[in-house]
C-alpha cells in the first residue's frame, strides 16, 4: 500500500483519507516528478518505480505548509535516502490535459480502494519537475510493503512509463547535456573522490561523444572547482591518477 | 476595474463572480508572473503596474482548459499586444507563506469590493514565472479603464513592489546574465534589423561590462545565425555598419 505519491503520507493519514480529503493537507493541481539520476557501468540511469503494468517517476505534492523546493527534498529524501543532494528545477510540464485518469485507475484496483470520480486526485495536475544527480553507489531506494518495484533503466532503453513521463526523462537528458557544457555539477553522479578519467568517461557518457582527453583535465582543473587529494600509498604496482574532489 | 492579474477576465466574468468563484474557471493555487523586458537608450527596462502605493508584475492564472504555456502566452498578448513574443520560462517562487493578502485589501478597497477571507484569492499561491523580451519600441502596454497606471523601470532603479516581485524581476536580470553566454536570443530587445555595433552595445549593457568589440563580432558572425542584409542607398557621408536580422 506504499505507491509512489502516496508513500509519503502514511505518517499524516489513512489512504481513503488521502484520496478522499488530500487536498486539505496539500495543494490540489501541482504535483512534484523528479528524475533521480545515477551512473554505474558507463551508464545513465533513472530511478522508476513501478505501478500495474508500466512504469513511473518518483513524486508527491506539496503539502500547504512547506515550500515547493521543501516538498521537491523531501520527496527525494524519502525515495533515495540521501541528505544534501544535488537537486535542480528542470521544467514545467503543464498541458490543459495532463490528468492521471488511467494511471489511478489502476492503481485503486491495485489498492482495492474506491476512487470517486470528483476525487481531487483525477483533477488536472501541473507538474513541477526537477532532477537530481545522486552517487548510485549510495542510494538505496525505499520500497513500500506490497506490490511495489523499484528500478534502475538505462537512459537508451526506458521502459513503457505512465502519463508523459517518458517525456520528462527525455527532458532531462536533453537538459543534462545542455547544464554540463556550463555548470560543473556532474561529478555528483561519482563518489566523493574521483580521477580525472573516471570525470572524463562520465562527460562522455552524458554527451554521446568522445572528447579530447588532455583538454578536458586541463579545462577542469583551470575551473578551480576541483581540490586534488594527497597521493595513497601506492602498494601496487603502476601508474595511479590522482583523486580529487569538489571543493565546497 | 481592470488590474493586473484580474484584467484579462471581464470577458469570461464579473469581476465579484471571479473573486468569488474564479477557482471554478483557473487553478487554485497557482499563479504566473512576467518579467516584461524591454531595452531603450541603453538601459534594461522592465514593465510594471500599479496597484495602490506599490507596483507588481503583470501577471495571471492559468485557466483550467488551456496550458501553462499557452496561458503565459495569453498574458503577455494581452499585456503588450504582440504575438510570437520571445518568452522563457525563469523559475518556481513557492515558498510556504506566499499570499497576497495586503495586495489584495488594497485591491478591495481601490474597486470597492467585498473580499471575503476565504476567497481563494486569499490562499498561498505558487508562481510560475517567466521572462520576455520585447522590442522597447513595438510594445503598447494596455491600460485598464479605472486608476491603474503601468510604466517602464530601468532594471538599477526598481520601485517598492507588492509581495516578492522585487526578487523575481532580480533573478530574472540574473538569468538573462547567464542564459546570453549560451544562448543568442538577446536580439530579440532590438528591432528587427540592427547593426553589430548595436548587439555589441546591449552585450555590455546586460553584463554591466565592456567587452572586446571586434572579438564580439566575429563570435556572433561565427554563429551563423545572424542574415546580413542588402546595403541600403547611402545618401549621408561616412562608412555604414551592415544590418543584420536574426535567421528563423
């Protein structure tokens, strides 16, 4: 009984409550999807949850007594576990149409719940959408107690996903590839220590496209942005890169 | 009768029906906010309007059968008169306490209307907001019929605003600082046509810094997005800088 936006609200009511009465506790037609993306195996991936037969975003609602962005951290807190995370607005998505009719159908058979046609929940709904670049390494993401899956997919082989979502994902790649050609965020899919091929590697992997080895440490390290780590004792053999981190 | 966010209704209703019942015709909770820019003798400048002691942003909500996007495209018509206006989505302004309640006691008082305290005028609003620029010289602002007045501000010498329209307008200068370094979508402050030394000059103006002339210039030509056009007739003395328009 622990689905995606409904997760969350366990702590404050009951979940005919929630579909009855939920938008006492938070704003009716705004809803929050994040894009929870990782790096593993020289691979972008996304955090999807799945209901019924397809799949979908991580997300929630404001609840009338904290902020968006609030709401935006304690969405991802609760699904990724993580503190601090580097979290950015991505788009609005807010078509006349956008409605989550077929999606909360199933989701009322899933839950053996009745589910009024006048329910604040099968109003229309913008989404307000942010992505988050998390240490895949360090995520472990919370489940609920029946029928709910979780799951990493590939950014080049997305599954079937409920409403638009496939086009939020697809959103957010496109923007990722636009921020990091002038924000120097991406290291926060890495551990906290990394070496200048593995940031490297990453570049590419977020572009498609090689790109010149040398220039890019040089670019790097003219940001400023990158503190190097003193040198491990090396007790194998071979050359080791330096680590490095991102400074404060 | 006809202020800012309320304006642009007095075909859809009466203006106590839509304090009324207005969340019957847009979104609750949910408002957008235009950062109007414009460029005259090289200074910024921002459109405003005037409510009691205070000036706010134009602004509306978004009606229930149309899209955020066509509903921001809606406002900025309705405000300036012009279509295909260059129009960027800024940021989210949610923060937990954002009402408009000493906005609209003065708003009441001005059109004599009875504001009851559970209109849903009166609850948080979340706004989305976005930015435009215009073409200074092309742009009519509407005025309404009672004793609202709008004017143009140059962006260093802003007035009082109502609520947190100050902070807006300033992310939005800080945007358009960031967004021209990678975008190229300045031109649209200046007329149709212009010449280089003009997009030199507005450059300077919007990072508030001198920038080399003839390295400018050949960046721009080298985007290939600026169409030179025919010379003109010279019938003065003295050497003509070539026109440009920005390509479709």
């Amino acid at each position: 009984m622990a689905h995606c936006h409904v997760l969350f609200y366990f702590c404050i009511m009951d979940i005919s409550e929630f579909v009855k009465n939920g938008d006492q506790y938070f704003l009716p037609n705004l809803s929050i999807d994040l894009v929870i993306i990782g790096y593993s195996d020289a691979k972008l991936k996304c955090l999807l949850l799945k209901i019924g037969k397809k799949w979908l975003l991580p997300g929630g609602y404001v609840q009338r007594n904290e902020s968006v962005e609030d709401a935006a951290q304690r969405i991802l807190k609760s699904r990724a576990g993580l503190e601090d995370t580097f979290l950015k607005f991505l788009a609005v998505f807010g078509s006349e149409d956008r409605q989550f009719k077929s999606f909360l159908e199933q989701f009322a058979i899933n839950e053996h719940i009745h589910l009024d046609q006048k329910s604040w929940l099968t109003d229309r709904f913008v989404s307000l959408t942010y992505y988050a670049l998390v240490n895949y390494e360090e995520i472990f993401p919370t489940t609920g107690d029946f029928d709910e899956a979780f799951g990493w997919f590939d950014f080049k082989n997305l599954p079937e996903m409920w409403m638009d979502h496939n086009t939020i994902v697809n959103t957010a790649r496109i923007q990722l590839i636009t921020d990091i050609q002038h924000e120097y965020h991406a290291h926060n899919l890495l551990s906290e220590s990394f070496t200048m091929p593995e940031l490297h590697k990453l570049y590419e992997t977020i572009l498609g496209d090689r790109i010149d080895r040398s220039r890019f440490q040089k670019k790097m390290l003219s940001t400023g942005l990158y503190k190097r780590l003193p040198k491990l004792n090396k007790n194998t053999p071979g050359r080791k890169p330096y680590q490095y981190r991102a400074k404060k």
